[in-house]
C-alpha cells in the first residue's frame, strides 16, 4: 500500500444481520486507524444502514434490497461497485452473493473467507473457524496483511440528538440521574431466547429503586408487555420501550446503564459497540462460537453443566429439537450478575 492514505479505498461487506454488521464496524475502525484519510464504504443489506450512521469513518454506505427485486438490485450494486475501482473489497460473508460482488469488483485486492463458494476468484483467502475465536478477531484475519493481526473493537455513534432523545429516561422529573437497567428478552430463535418466565423471576431479584427498561423492536412489543405486566409494583418502574427507539437510540440509552441483560442476539453486540457493561445469557448457542461480550464489564451466563446436546446449533432454532429445552430453562437466575456499574 503506498505511503499517501488519501487516496485508498476500501469496501467491507457485510449484507448478514444486525449483530453481524454491528461486529464488521471492527474492521472499519483498524482501517481508519492504519489507513488514516483513505475512504471507507460499507455494503449492507438494506434496513440495517442506519446503525452506520453518524459513523465518522464511512464515507458512503451502500445497501442492497434482498426484499423487493433482490437479483437485480444485486446486479446494481456489482456494477456500481466495480465502477468505484476500490483499492480492496474486504468480503465478511460467505455466501454466493457477496462472492459475485467481489470476484466483479475489480478491486486491486479481492479479500474473503475459502468457505465463499466464489473464493478461488479472491486474490486473498483466510480460513474461518467457529472454534474458540471472536468473530472480531475472524474479520481481522482478513486484513491481518494490510495492518495487524491485533483487531479494533466495533463502534456505534449515536448522534446528539440520540442522547436528547434519551435522556428522559435516564433523569428523573428534577433533572436528576437516575439508576436503570436495561432488558432484551426477545430473539429472533426460541432456543436463543431466555425464558419469559425466567426474566420475571430475575427482574423480580433487582432493588427496587432500580427503573427496568425492556428493549426489542416493534415484534418484540407483546412479549415485553407480558413481562412489564408480571413485575409492576407500586416501588418498581417497569417501561416497554420495545419498538420505541432507533438503534442509535438504543445503543445510547444502554451506554449509561447500569447494567444491560441480553440473550445471544443483536442487543448484546450494540453493548459491545458502545462499551457498555453486559450479562449475555446463552441458552442453545455457546460463547465459543465467537459471538460473545467485548465490553470492558461483562459477564456470560449459562448452564453450569454440560448438557449433550448443546450447543444444537450456530443460529438456533424454532423449538428445542429434543423436547426438554434444559439449556434455557435449567439456568439459575440467581446466577445472573446484578452487580451495578
């Protein structure tokens, strides 16, 4: 790479799911850093752009519409992508699609995992393994040539008008701090999801003088009502914010938490970007998969022992495959931290 950074330019793509874009933002943070003054863009699939927003480092952010004319908005976007003549095309996914964009990109470096089934079009390919390595550390492997092997962590910027809309939940009438937790109890997989009942049994364990706050997206409203309406008292604040933030919104308010519980989900990787102290709970899935916290303050929680068949699965499922769901519902409640930043 030559000594001028101005003119590099670099794509990362990642057109997965919020948690995966969340952990790619890694790579767009040891880029700038080596790379300082070269340009950044990001390729994701569409309605996940906005956790790129405010990003200092991205200079444009492309997004792909898998849900309408998904084939020939990928066309689009391989021949803008080529048009653009980047320096590299870093690939984080291992699906044909993304291999399509890359192998036409005429990038300088076309950069990827071997399990992309359009690798042997890459000039640069990088094993991937589940095994006992942080997806962080996985991305890093791929530029691992162009810096280090030492990966950044993921960032999210939540603008100044993020943190105006969230204050009001973090000051009480006066104006004052106030002391809150905040709780993702959805997943998109029942075998990833923490029990309802046993989050009622947790939140009912939290000091009284600790507001709860249950986040998710708008899908996740009625599951976080059920909870709400299980643990109101007349000493406990209890509010479903479910589907009422943006996810800078939500990466702001969970910043200042006392605490923030999630399952293994996308929740869990916004505490991370924003350095948040966090309790992952994993049920089906395990924290060897490479999709565990990063916070400086964070805890895991799961069964004690090991259940033969856990873990079932990398994404989980839509029930327990055996009938018993021991991994979820045989974790102790007490075990989860409630030790307070």
């Amino acid at each position: 790479m030559p000594n001028d950074f101005s003119g590099l330019k670099f794509l990362v793509i990642q057109t997965a799911f919020i948690g995966d874009v969340i952990l790619a933002t890694a790579l767009v943070e040891k880029l700038h850093s080596t790379f300082p003054g070269s340009q950044i863009d990001m390729l994701v699939r569409s309605g996940n752009e906005s956790l790129l927003q405010n990003n200092p480092h991205i200079r444009q952010i492309i997004t792909w519409n898998k849900k309408q004319n998904k084939v020939s908005n990928l066309f689009k976007i391989i021949v803008s992508v080529k048009r653009e003549k980047y320096d590299a095309v870093i690939n984080t996914h291992r699906f044909f699609s993304s291999g399509l964009i890359t192998t036409f990109s005429s990038a300088k470096e076309k950069i990827g995992f071997k399990k992309n089934p359009l690798s042997i079009f890459f000039s640069k390919r990088t094993e991937h393994s589940l095994k006992g390595i942080h997806e962080i550390e996985r991305n890093q492997k791929l530029i691992a040539h162009l810096t280090d092997e030492k990966p950044s962590m993921p960032r999210m910027y939540p603008s100044a008008a993020d943190d105006e809309a969230t204050l009001k939940f973090k000051t009480d009438a006066q104006g004052n701090r106030i002391k809150y937790i905040c709780m993702a109890p959805a997943s998109v997989w029942f075998t990833k999801q923490f029990p309802k009942e046993k989050w009622i049994e947790f939140i009912k364990l939290i000091p009284e003088d600790i507001t709860v706050y249950l986040l998710g997206a708008a899908s996740d409203f009625d599951l976080c009502e059920r909870v709400k309406q299980q643990t109101i008292h007349n000493k406990r604040q209890t509010t479903n914010l479910a589907g009422k933030l943006s996810l800078l919104q939500t990466a702001s308010l969970m910043r200042d938490a006392q605490m923030n519980y999630s399952n293994d989900s996308a929740p869990l990787h916004i505490a991370s970007a924003m350095n948040a102290p966090v309790t992952a709970i994993f049920c089906s899935t395990v924290p060897q998969f490479g999709f565990g916290p990063l916070s400086e303050k964070s805890f895991v929680t799961e069964i004690k022992y090991k259940l033969y068949c856990r873990p079932c699965g990398l994404h989980g499922y839509r029930e327990c495959p055996e009938g018993h769901f021991k991994c979820a519902l045989e974790i102790d409640v007490n075990d989860l931290p409630r030790t307070l930043a």
